[in-house]
C-alpha cells in the first residue's frame, strides 16, 4: 500500500475508532430507517457498510436504475452523522443474470451449473458478468462520488468464487501462456511425463476437473494461482473505475483470515484499507489464540499498519451446526482484543436481524426483540466506550517474532496423495503461535520473501514450497545472527509443485546442520526424549502423527525418536541459530522448546508473569491486558501504571474480572521481562 493513497487513516481522522456494522435498509420499511439513525446515534455508529448485497433493488430489470431509496438512506445517515462504507453490489447478482445471461452462472469441477437463488452465483471469468457489473458499478459511483456520507468504498464481498466453465478455461489458457511462453516450458513445469498427460495444443489444456483419479497437482496449484489471480483481476477492474471517478476516497474489500483460495499477499498491495471477517467459534478452546493469530495476520498484511474489522457478529451465526451464546462481555473483549492487535474499525454483520431469508438466525446488534434487549444495552455501552479511546487509532503494534505463511506452499502441501492428511499448515501455524501467544510475546506474519531484518526469531511451522532464492535469504538470515525454527515436512517441494531429489530439506540442508531421507507418519503418539549436551536421555515428552528418519549433520540433537533418531536438533551457523522440529510434539515440550528459541533470539514478552487465558500486547505505549477466561485473575507487572479505560491507579498488578480488560498506562519502570 503506497504512502501517498488514502488508507483507514482517512476515515478515522476527526471520528477515531470506527464502530458500526452491514445496513441492509433494503430489508425494512422506511420507517424503521429513522428509528435506525437514531437508534446509531445512541450507540456512538460512527460507519455503516451499505449495498452490499442491494444488486437486484438497485437494478430491479436489466438496465433499469432505482436509486431513489439509497439517495434517502445516504441522506439519513449523513445526518445522523454516520459515515459510509458504500459497497459495489457485484457479490450477489440477480436472478434475472442468470436468466438471460446463463453464462455468468459458475460450473463446479463436474461440469455442473449452480443457479441462482442463494448468493455468489457469477463466474469471475464471464464476459457478460464483467460487462454487466461493470455497468451498474459505474452508474453507482457516478451518483456517489461525491457524496458527503461516503467516506470509503467497498468492492463486492468475500472473494473466494471458483468456475471450471469453458470461459474460465479460455482465461486460465491464456494465464497459463502468459507464465510459461510456450506448451514445451507447461509440460516441463507440469512434468506431463507422468501417466502420459503430454500436451500438444494449447486448447487441450482444461481447468483441473473433476477426473477418474488423482489430478496433476502441478496443474491443480497452478490453478489455484490463477483463480486467486482472476479474483484479483476482478477486484482491481472495480478498484480502478472507482480511483477514477471518486479519487480521493480509500477503497478495500474484505477478507476471511487464513481463507485458502486467495494468496492474500498477492492482494494486499491492492488494497488502502485492510479488512476482514472473523467469527470465532466458542467450542474451540484454542479460539482466543486463533483470533489473535488472524488479527496478527491482517496488521501484517497491513504492512504494519492499522486494519479493520469489517465483519464480527454479537452473538450467534446462521451457518455453524452449533452454535454457543457468547456470555456477557464476551463482545466486548473480542472487540478490544482487535483493537489491540492493531484494529482501528470494529464492524458487525449487521446492525439489524434479518426476519427473512438464509441468515434469519444470525445475531445482530439490534436483535428481532428490538433495542430494549442486554444483547443491544452491551452494543451500545460498547460504541460509547470505543468513542473515549478514539486516540487509539493510528498508533502501531511491534513484533520480534514472524511466523512464515505462504498460501502457494498451503496449496501444494495439502494436495491429495501425500504421506499424511494428517498435518494441516494452519493447526500447524496455531501450534507454534500458541505458546508465544502464552507468554505475551507479539507476533507478525511474513511470507518467505520478505524482509526479515526487523525480526530476532522467525518460525517456519510448514514451509512445504521454498524457493533457492528464499532459501538463501533465510540461510543469509541465520548466519548474520538470527534464530529460525523449522518445522517438519518443510523445504519437499519447489515452486512447480517438483519434489526436491537428495535428502530433504534440500534447500535448508546447510543451515539446520541435518537431513532427512524418509518421512515416516504414525498412528496416534510416540515418546521422544529429551537429549542433554553429552546425549543424555533428560526426559521424555509425546509426538503425534508424523516422525522423519533424519540424521544429524553438525547440529546437536535435542531430543530422539524412538530408536534414538534425532526428532529435534539444533545448529549454531555463523551467527545464529537454526532449529529443526521433524515432528508434531505435545503442547508441553512445544511450550518447553518455544522457551528455549526465545533465550537464543533474546525475546522476552511483554509481562514476566500471565495466568492461564490472559493475553498481554503492546499498542503504541498502551499495554492491553486480556482475560479470556471464566475467573478473576491477579496480573502482576512493575511499577505504576493507570488504567485507560477506568482511570484507576494500579501499583504492581491488575484485577482483571472474567472477560475483563485493562489497557494500561505505565508510568515507572519498563515491564517486566521473561
């Protein structure tokens, strides 16, 4: 994102945090549009997204214009002193798009159309989908670029569309040519040797359906490149047509965390704003960590700076099996642990409960038994609160640590036919960050080729693609000083998909000082043991699923298999450090291995002491304090500090009730460090 662009800080300037949700006024007579604004008004709504999925009312028949009713709506917010995130309708066209022009519907892998009568029914390859949509986002800008309740724009709406059509194949063709020049550079990369899948013509090529065995996973990755890239496409056509005709105003679109058909790295650039959705799920007892993970993710998308979030819900979803009642504060310490991690918008789907249609059960901040609910009293006192930290937005969040996330080593990992399905690059990803989470240590995401020299540690849970060149760079990396962490099945396979020949991981090999030969899963655990400096046994600690049968090559061993094949080593190369994990240990020994990489990148956390289900970062020279759990808990940390959010004075330590925060000024001393 270029300096020069507007961004989030054009919309927070004069507001402060943005606070609001999806309006879907379409849904409702006008005259619960007043008692909306007004109901905004006592909740400190500061933004509203609106048109998200307003297609069909803005363009009710092919090529006929309503835009009366969204000319009052922007009329009643502006003076109801709601800003506006006016959204491209382009997610969710109208039935009559399918009807008369069927070659916008999207075709599955097995060659069958999906219709219309739920939402994302477009091909992102259709000519007559870009043509038609093209034409309503133009009319839609014309009237509002100007207008004074638009502060910012809003393309479509979750990307994440896939269509195997002919018109998707003529478009991946043409991709494809675009990348490999020539049908002899394809076969190469696609080694089409294999079980005789030589290509002699460019039309012979076709989207990687639905097959009588195992697709090409060269071709399927490839493919997966290109229907990010098509979205993508997609995204900047709209993106540029309103640069062009509403200069000035930051553009975004939203995003949903660690979503596997999109290379979010490929899209941030794109992008002023960052956004995402996040809906937690209350049964996964690893969720606060999972949210902090994703928030992670966006700030670092974000180049750092601050993101939004554009979509969380107040209670329950329509489309989880089971869904548990979020207790009471629970919205709140979700909200704020975004804040924390760098959010400067905190936005809800939706502002008022559908009473018809697919997301009739999904909560709202103002619920169907109306305002004079707890569900709409905690919304309320929560938009008043965020409207007192509006000196909040702009400030940054630092880390010390990367975790490594590419989405094309995502795709390859995971393709069919692999010695395991049983490792999974985001449980992975989880599993390191969770003990760093533990310790109130903050945490970037970086892809391989990125500039790692802010960073003391960088972890690499599964790093399955890794080019030579990210390869040297992390090599480099090391021996100027730092300490990496690599995980098991990491550095297998190059960029086309080609596993690496030799003992893996090929292009690691010299600094972590070890290699491989076979990758050996197992059935449940297994004891590994803790090896001191002479090779001692010093305890043991339980694997799961996956072992390697790997030798040490200069690196000391840290723990062994059974059978006293080195699990864990670590190799002090130039510098620094390199470790090698070639297992999935249990959350003890990885806690117990993650103080150890800690010591040798000398990062500490943010407070020296955090109970269980306390999350502790740094934002700006605010310390946020986090309880997630059910009880009250003593967290202590030097000197005195004053609480933001209360006022009160603290000395040594902080009270926090169940689902309590405290953002803390401190006024003697630095934190204490682990």
């Amino acid at each position: 994102m270029s300096a020069d662009r507007p961004g989030l800080h054009t919309v927070t300037q004069g507001r402060g945090l943005l606070f609001g949700g999806d309006y879907n006024p379409e849904q409702w007579p006008e005259h619960v549009w007043e008692e909306d604004a007004a109901l905004m008004r006592k909740a400190g709504v500061n933004l509203v997204t609106v048109g998200v999925f307003s297609w069909g009312r803005l363009e009710p028949s092919p090529g006929e214009r309503d835009f009366a009713w969204l000319d009052r709506v922007l009329e009643l917010m502006h003076g109801a002193g709601v800003a506006v995130d006016l959204a491209t309708p382009t997610a969710s066209p109208p039935p009559w798009l399918g009807h008369h022009f069927p070659r916008t519907l999207p075709v599955n892998e097995a060659g069958n159309t999906l219709w219309y009568g739920a939402r994302n029914q477009w091909c992102p390859s259709s000519r007559d989908y870009h043509a038609r949509s093209t034409a309503i986002v133009t009319d839609l800008v014309e009237r509002y670029a100007d207008h004074p309740a638009v502060a910012m724009w809003h393309v479509g709406n979750e990307f994440g569309q896939v269509c195997y059509c002919d018109e998707a194949a003529e478009e991946f063709r043409f991709w494809l040519r675009q990348r490999y020049t020539g049908l002899d550079a394809l076969n190469e990369a696609w080694g089409t040797t294999f079980w005789s899948q030589h290509y002699s013509e460019w039309e012979q090529v076709l989207p990687p359906r639905l097959a009588p065995y195992i697709v090409n996973p060269s071709q399927k990755l490839d493919w997966a490149r290109f229907c990010s890239d098509e979205l993508l496409a997609h995204y900047k056509a709209e993106r540029d047509l309103i640069r062009e005709l509403s200069p000035g105003k930051p553009i975004t679109t939203n995003y949903m965390g660690f979503f596997k058909p999109v290379d979010y790295w490929s899209w941030a650039p794109e992008q002023d704003i960052i956004s995402n959705d996040w809906y937690p799920d209350l049964s996964d007892p690893r969720f606060p960590a999972r949210a902090a993970l994703t928030h992670d993710l966006m700030r670092s998308l974000a180049g750092g700076k601050p993101w939004m979030l554009m979509e969380q819900s107040t209670g329950a979803v329509n489309w989880r099996p089971h869904n548990l009642p979020k207790p009471a504060g629970q919205l709140r310490l979700e909200s704020l642990q975004a804040v924390a991690r760098g959010a400067d918008g905190l936005c809800y789907f939706q502002w008022r409960q559908s009473a018809f249609g697919a997301e009739r059960f999904h909560s709202a901040m103002v619920p169907l038994a109306g305002p004079d609910t707890e569900a709409h009293a905690e919304v309320r006192a929560h938009g008043l609160e965020l409207h007192e930290l509006h000196d909040i937005a702009g400030t940054e969040v630092r880390a010390d640590v990367a975790l490594l996330h590419d989405w094309h080593s995502w795709w390859a990992a995971e393709e069919r036919a692999r010695p395991s399905d049983r490792l999974s690059v985001v449980e992975q990803l989880t599993d390191y960050y969770h003990p760093l989470w533990r310790r109130g240590v903050t945490v970037d995401l970086a892809h391989p080729s990125s500039e790692l020299s802010p960073y003391r540690l960088v972890i690499a849970p599964q790093l399955f693609v890794i080019s030579d060149a990210d390869a040297v760079k992390l090599t480099e990396w090391v021996r100027a000083g730092g300490v990496l962490v690599v995980g098991p099945f990491s550095g297998i396979s190059d960029p086309r998909g080609h596993l690496h020949t030799g003992r893996f991981p090929a292009p690691l090999r010299d600094v972590l000082g070890a290699s491989g030969e076979a990758w050996r899963p197992v059935d449940g655990e297994v004891e590994c043991a803790w090896r001191d400096e002479t090779g001692f046994k010093q305890g043991f600690f339980t694997a799961r699923d996956w072992t390697e049968t790997i030798r040490a090559e200069g690196a000391e061993v840290v723990a062994t298999f059974p059978g006293d094949g080195p699990a864990v080593t670590r190799h002090a190369f130039g510098a620094g450090v390199a470790w090698y994990v070639a297992t999935l240990p249990d959350a003890a020994a990885l806690a117990e291995l993650t103080a150890r990489f800690m010591a040798d990148a000398q990062v500490s956390g943010v407070l020296a002491e955090l109970p269980e289900g306390v999350e502790a970062v740094r934002r700006g020279d605010l310390l946020w304090v986090l309880n997630h759990g059910d009880g009250t808990v003593s967290v202590p940390f030097e000197g005195d500090a004053v609480d933001v959010l209360t006022g009160s004075p603290l000395r040594d330590g902080v009270d926090l009730a169940p689902r309590g925060v405290a953002i803390l000024r401190q006024h003697a001393g630095p934190p204490a460090t682990r």
